[in-house]
C-alpha cells in the first residue's frame, strides 16, 4: 500500500473542507460509481477522527488516515492524489503496485 498526496491536493483539501488546522481527513471505500480499482466502489472522503486507523499519513497540518477495515481497498495499490485547478476537483490514480521477488 502506498498513498501520495501532493501539495495541490493538500490545497485542495483546506479549501474544499474549510477548517482551520489541524484536522482529518478519512479516505474510504464507498460502493458507488464506476470504481477504477475496484468495480462499483469509488474512493470518498470525509473529515472525521480516526478511530481505529491502519493507515495515517499527515501533510502540512492535514492528517490523511484510512480505518483497519478500509485497507482492503488500497492493498497491492499505489494510490495518488493530485487537484486539477481548471476544474477544481480533486483527482485520483490508482497504480498496481510493483512487486519484486527475490529468490
């Protein structure tokens, strides 16, 4: 499992949730849409607290965290979140992750 967040969308992220720092934001599974890696989930946010995270990555006063029974979802995955300011969403890529044997 491996999450980047760039610094766009960190922006993003302050702007769209308008909360003074530091806060939380929750990346989960929600059973919706047409799932790029996973048919019929797409990836949603929400600004809550932790409760039992088994993922946390904080950037720039933001802490990004995805809950023990949500890792499912971003395992075997490169997960990236950019913004795109044209249409001021918030973009996401999915990457199967590389993985090497050694013998």
């Amino acid at each position: 499992m491996f999450i980047s967040i760039d610094e766009k969308a960190t922006s993003w992220f302050t702007k769209e949730f308008d909360f003074n720092k530091p806060f939380s934001i929750r990346m989960f599974p929600q059973y919706a849409g047409f799932g790029e890696k996973h048919k019929g989930y797409s990836l949603a946010f929400s600004a809550e607290i932790p409760a039992n995270a088994g993922y946390v990555k904080e950037i720039n006063g933001i802490t990004f965290f995805v809950e023990g029974n949500d890792v499912w979802f971003f395992e075997d995955t490169e997960t990236y979140l950019s913004a795109d300011n044209l249409v001021d969403e918030i973009l996401v890529t999915f990457k199967e992750e590389n993985k090497t044997t050694i013998n």
